[in-house]
C-alpha cells in the first residue's frame, strides 16, 4: 500500500502549495533576474551552431505560431519547439545560471518552458514567476538528493531537469496536487544524462536540456489527461535516487519547507564555462586588478580545489573549444594572457595560441582535503586556492570561496543588465534591448507574458 506521507507525495504536495502571493519580495527579484539572464543568453545562444542545428531539425515539422524564439526577430513556433529551441539556445554557451547545493543549471530546464505553455496560454507574468519559482524547487532539491556522488556519471541538469519542466508546466496547467504527483513520476522515469560528452566535447550537453523541457511539457499535459506516473518515483527501491547515486540524501528532499525557496540561493556566470572552473577564474581576476602579471614570468601554477571541480575540468588537453570550456588549464591560461572568459575566447585558435599552450603546461590542479572537506559541509561552496611561482622565486597566493555571481557574492540589476545588453548587443537594436529590460524589471506586472516579444 502506498505510503500517503513518502517523500514525492510531499514534495508534490510543497510544490503544489508554491503560489505567487507567497513568494517574499527577494524570491520574485532573484525569480526576474533568472527570467532576464537565460533569456539574454538564449538571444546569444541562438547564434551557435548547435542551435542551427536544432532549428534546421525543425524546419519542415509542422508548426504553430504559440511561442518565441529568443532569438533575433523573435519568430514564432509551436509551444514544444520553442521549449527545445530555447532550451538548447541558452545552455549552449555555458553562460546559464546555475545551483550550487544540487549542481545544476535551472534556468535552462524551467523557463523555456514556462514561457513556451505561458505564451500558449496567455499566462501572466505572475503564473511565470510562480511556475519558475516551483520548477528550480524541484530541481533543486532533487540534485541535491542525489549529488555530488551521482555527479561522476550524470549530468544532473539532464537527469532532474525534467522534473524541473514538468512542475514548471503543471503549476501553468493549474493540475490537482494528485496529477502533479503523476507528472513527477512520468518525469522522473525519463531521468537522462551522461557525462561521456566531455571527453571530446560533443554537442550533447545541449540535447540534454532540450529532452528535459520536452520531457517535462509531456509528462505535465499527459497527467491532466490522466496518465498515471509511479508516486515513489524519488525514494522506492527502484526509483530515481537509488538508480542515480552511490550516497544519497533523501531528507534533502523534504527538509525546510518553511524556509525560503530554493531560486533564492540561485547564482549567475560571468565567465562562459563551466561553473567550476569560476572560483579559480576570479582569483584570476582579483590577481590582475593588484597587479600586472606577465605569463612569460610565471613559472608554475597549483590549483587547489574540491574533487567534483577536478573530476570534471582537470583537462590540460582539450580537443577543441567547447571542451575548453570544462578545463581549468585552459581557463587560468587565458584569463592570464587574454585577460578575457568571453564565449568568443574558446576557440581552436586560442587552444594553439603558442603563449596559451605554454602556460597551460605550467598548471598543476589537485584536490585540496581541506577545500574538499568544506565542500562536503557546504555543497554551496566551490572553493579555488591559486599559487603561482613567478620566475626569481616569488610566490603568489589567491583563494576564492565564492566567486562573482554566486548568490553570497551577487550580481545586482546593473550587472546583470549590463550582461544582457552585452550579450545581445548586434542582435538586437538599442530600443528593443530597453524595450526588454523594462519588461523584466516589471515582470509581475505584465498580464499576458506575449506583450513581452510584441512590438
């Protein structure tokens, strides 16, 4: 017999009970930012190849004209390609915002469908905020369920983020607390996601986001219409977490209800890569504001860190410049010589620039028990220890724990509109960048989230 009180029933119950007029004031600010940041980064996004790729897929499918392209012009298409499209427009980049407590990048898998079944059915700003809000709660507490054990073999953005789109979907589809129960289970056995990618940067990071929205907009619509989903999907034997994670945190799932929401410890990226390599890029930072720094005097690096950042950016040879984006001998290096993280840095070229490749075999990265032992206490903190010996002897030595755009060391709204401004500039002309931006700032105000894309 079911257990009425097992983890996903009330997790489903917490995530049915998330309303707008509940949300604190902080919660509906961090909420917008997240709306403005992955919309900019998708406009960006839709530029990349792999975005092409996904668009030419699409072009002689049938479509309807019920969501927008964050991109140039803003087409429109039907609801479940602009989920997809969007989705792999904004993690494309690695310029998404991400959680650090569950490791995942929740943008990405909440707001491309938030606005696709938004904009089909003519929500209003407040349902976004309020199905957005939900969506990053699930997917949060799920990764950190699961993580940092699952990490090694999973990409959890892929394999939670259709538990992320399909709470997102089922609070914009008003479903009963029971359908949403469906919905997680329906979700949750199309868990998906391998780390194998990386190893010679493959395009299928994106794809995972894409399936997540997809998966999720299927299993919301399905379980309005009654299609019944496995109500321990979480926490049974052969449920989720089990199948996922070595070691597992159920109580993640269910503790502190009464606290505030998970979006609200949400964190955005100034650099385009991967989000562990950020605290070893702002010491970097940091290092060149005090002083001028010549590669050529540089003798020797140490990057000290916990081992999840090793395990996946330890890479002093990347394969081409996507793969660059996830090795942290190729980030130092360029930082130090380019003084730049921009997307436009990673590149083949730069990959054989003499001055780069030199400096990245000087870059030792180890995984410090200290720095290890804090991330275990904390999953919010990804801590970067530089020591550079400068020739002559000299020893220099920078730790970050938490790096800029962290949730402990935010960004505001004039960095995070300029990070949109910067992002779309070329794409989009000056009146229509303000034109959005406003409508961000104001988002709880808008009654059909369509007026946002309009004129």
């Amino acid at each position: 017999m079911e257990q009425s009180l097992s983890p996903t029933r009330l997790l489903a119950g917490h995530l049915h009970g998330i309303r707008y007029e509940r949300l604190s004031p902080h919660c509906v600010e961090v909420a917008k930012l997240c709306v403005q940041d992955l919309v900019g980064v998708a406009i960006a996004g839709s530029q990349k190849r792999e975005a092409e790729i996904w668009r030419t897929y699409y072009r002689e499918k049938p479509t309807l004209p019920q969501a927008t392209l964050f991109a140039p012009h803003f087409p429109k298409v039907s609801a479940e390609q602009a989920a997809a499209l969007n989705a792999v427009a904004g993690h494309v980049m690695d310029l998404d915002d991400v959680h650090n407590a569950s490791i995942t990048h929740l943008g990405v898998i909440t707001i491309p469908t938030a606005f696709a079944l938004g904009q089909k059915l003519g929500k209003s700003g407040r349902e976004l905020l309020a199905a957005v809000a939900a969506g990053y709660e699930a997917g949060a507490r799920v990764g950190a369920c699961i993580n940092p054990s699952s990490y090694h073999y999973w990409h959890t953005t892929g394999v939670v983020g259709g538990l992320s789109a399909a709470v997102t979907a089922a609070k914009l589809l008003e479903l009963s607390e029971e359908q949403l129960l469906d919905c997680l289970g329906s979700a949750g056995t199309q868990a998906a996601g391998l780390w194998e990618f990386l190893a010679s940067g493959a395009m299928s990071k994106a794809l995972h986001t894409a399936n997540a929205n997809l998966c999720g907009l299927r299993s919301a619509e399905l379980a309005g219409l009654g299609f019944t989903g496995a109500h321990t999907i979480l926490e049974g034997e052969r449920g989720l977490v089990r199948a996922l994670a070595p070691e597992y945190h159920l109580e993640r799932l269910t503790q502190g209800f009464d606290g505030p929401l998970q979006i609200e410890e949400n964190s955005f990226k100034p650099y385009a890569c991967c989000r562990h390599t950020h605290s070893a890029n702002t010491c970097v930072e940091e290092l060149l504001r005090e002083r001028p720094l010549d590669p050529a005097d540089i003798e020797e690096i140490w990057d000290d860190t916990y081992r999840t950042a090793v395990n996946t950016t330890n890479n002093p040879y990347p394969e081409n410049g996507y793969a660059a984006k996830f090795s942290l001998q190729f980030c130092i290096a360029a930082a130090l010589v380019l003084r730049d993280l921009s997307d436009r840095v990673f590149t083949q070229e730069n990959l054989r620039r003499p001055e780069i490749r030199s400096l990245m075999d000087k870059i030792r990265v180890r995984v410090d028990p200290d720095l290890e032992e804090a991330f275990r206490r904390d999953p919010n903190q990804w801590s970067h220890r530089l020591t550079i010996r400068l020739r002559g002897g000299e020893v220099i030595t920078r730790q970050v724990d938490y790096p800029i755009g962290d949730f402990k060391n935010p960004f505001d709204w004039q960095m995070a509109d300029q990070k949109f401004t910067v992002l779309t500039d070329g794409l989009l002309e000056p009146a229509c960048q303000a034109r959005l931006l406003d409508c961000f700032h104001q988002l709880e105000e808008i009654e059909d989230i369509n007026e946002i894309f309009e004129g």
